[in-house]
C-alpha cells in the first residue's frame, strides 16, 4: 500500500526547471528522507506534495488517490516547517488546537485531541503556558503538536530541527523517532543534513538538481551508493 507516489512530477519557475521529472514512493506507515544540498529542490518537491505549490507535470497519490489537483486541505497531510512561528499571544493548547478551531470542530472534541496530542509529545504540563515560557525544544513539539491534532495520513516535515542547538537536535531526532512508531503514519522528511537523514530515514531519496540520484535503505546507499555525488554526500569513506 502506497503513502505517497510522485509520477514524473515536475516543476518550473518561468524558464527554470527545478524539479525534473520526479517518480518515488514512500510506502504506507514509512518514514522517508529527501536529502540533498540547498537548492536542489527538496522545498519545492514537499510543498507540492503538500498542494502549496502547483506541479508543472506528473501525477501525485497519497493513499492510492490522485490529489495532483485536490486542494490542500483536503490531501489528509499536515506539515511542519522550519521556522514554527507560533501564536505568542495563545496558549499552548489554544496554539495546538487552532486548526481545529477553523475547521469548527466542537469544543470537546478539540480539547481531546489537543490532549492526546499533549500526552504524546509530554506538552501535558504545559498547556496553559504560553510559548514564551516553554524552550525552543518545546516550542517545536508544539508546532508538531498542531500537525497531530488533525490526524493526518501523511506527516510533512521541512527541515524542522536546523533552528534548534546541535545538542537539541539530537533529542528531537530520538522524539520524532518515537513519535513515528506511536503514531505509525506516513512521513517525509526534508533535510540537508546527512546525519538527520541516516538516523531518521527508513528510506533515503537523494537530490540533487531536480533529480533523485539514488534512493534506498540509508545502509544500502552507505555501503552501495550509484555514484560518486551519492558516496561523498552520504560520506562513505571507500
Ligand atoms: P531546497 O529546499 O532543496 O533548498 P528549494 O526547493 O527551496 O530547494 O528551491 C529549489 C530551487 O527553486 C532554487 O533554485 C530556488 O531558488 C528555486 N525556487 C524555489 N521557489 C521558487 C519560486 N517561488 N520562484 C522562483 N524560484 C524558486
Ligand atoms: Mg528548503
């Protein structure tokens, strides 16, 4: 069962073509890493996936249906980004809920799934704060917590950890992890960094202008990469 299959998807900005000619799939419950240096296009390519960005061609499928034109809220993906800008004037529930507030879920229903939510990320205690008063590991649970609340199939990551301290990273790397197996969800993850993507992946894409160069097992693309932009970026030494 598929979670997201991208067709030969492509995508230009007036004359330039940034993403060319795209086709992978990240199966149903897997966590996959799209990894490769800036401006290859690994933004573009998630928020395409996510239906922020129309695609220039190809086809997109999350859960075996054709959303290539369905618009974003309807695609059943949340995604979390970089810079998690959160409301400083709401509390952490009220941050975490505020989708749900949109969509005109009833009261009870939001509270519930802010608390759940809350639970698994160990927000529980902190929910009456207000995101001045929580660090900048917490603050990005929170921004992760909105994602949880609307229960999507698809979890969309954008580099969501390069804000944070290296020591930090290390412990969300260990949370998202956990989150994964808890949560059991299909997710994909963009980063540049090598080491996110070997620890995170359980599979690896590798991007480089526009085109997957390799994709795979992080061990397999370690001990077995195609070419020597997929040796020196994933690092192995031979
Ligand atoms: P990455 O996330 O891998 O760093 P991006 O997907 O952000 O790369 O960008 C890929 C390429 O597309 C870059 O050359 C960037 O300048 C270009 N690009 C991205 N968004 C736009 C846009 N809205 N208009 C024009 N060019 C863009
Ligand atoms: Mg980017």
């Amino acid at each position: 069962m598929s979670g997201v299959k991208l067709t030969n998807v492509q995508k230009s900005f007036g004359a330039v073509d940034v993403i060319k000619g795209v086709s992978l799939e990240v199966p149903k419950g897997e966590f996959g890493v799209f990894v490769g240096p800036s401006g290859c296009g690994k933004s573009t390519l998630l928020r395409m996936i996510a239906g922020l960005e129309d695609t220039s061609g190809g086809k997109i499928e999350i859960g075996g249906r054709d959303v290539t034109n369905v618009e974003p809220a309807k695609r059943g993906v949340a995604m979390v980004f970089q810079s998690y800008a959160l409301y400083p004037h709401l509390s952490v529930a009220e941050n975490m809920g505020f989708s749900l507030r949109l969509a005109r879920a009833p009261r009870a229903e939001r509270e519930e799934k802010v608390r759940e939510a809350a639970r698994i990320l160990q927000l529980s205690d902190h929910l009456d704060k207000k995101p001045s008063a929580l660090s900048g590991g917490q603050r990005q649970r929170v921004a992760i917590g909105r994602a949880i609340v609307r229960e999507p199939d698809v979890f969309l990551f954008d580099e969501p950890l390069s804000n944070l301290d290296a020591e930090l990273r290390v412990q969300m790397r260990l949370e998202l992890t956990r989150l994964h197996r808890q949560i059991g969800a299909t997710m994909i993850y963009v980063t540049h960094d090598q080491i996110e993507a070997m620890t995170l992946a359980d599979d690896i894409f590798v991007l480089k202008g526009g085109h997957v160069m390799q994709s795979g097992r992080p061990l397999t693309l370690y001990d077995d990469p195609d070419n020597r932009f997929v040796a020196g970026f994933i690092g192995s030494p031979s």
